[in-house]
C-alpha cells in the first residue's frame, strides 16, 4: 500500500516554503477567473489564502 499525504496539507507546506510557488497559484487562480472557470479559480485562491494564513489559539 502506497503512503499518501493530505493533498492540502502538501499544498500549505509547499507553499509555505517556497514564496515563488505561492505566486504560481495566484496568478493561475487569476487566469482560470478570467477565462471564465470560476469556481477551480476560486478553489485555488482558496488554497493560496489558506496558505498564507495562520491562526494563533487564544489562551482561556
């Protein structure tokens, strides 16, 4: 049996670590909402933003 990441969890990190793959996905998310595929261009933002943002835990 083959081992296999979280296809986004690879996607963050990537992403993370690598600045120029970042605007890779952004602008291929800008050019999918240009010519009209929307929604793959929205799903690819979303992982872009994803991405970028991190969250921290409060403290109760």
């Amino acid at each position: 049996m083959a081992l296999t990441k979280d296809f986004h969890e690879s996607i963050r990190k990537r992403a993370q670590e690598e600045p120029r793959f970042r605007t890779a996905l952004l602008r291929e998310a800008i050019e999918l909402m240009h010519s009209g595929d929307e929604k793959t261009g929205r799903a690819i933002l979303r992982n872009d933003i994803n991405a970028k943002l991190t969250f921290k835990r409060r403290k109760a």
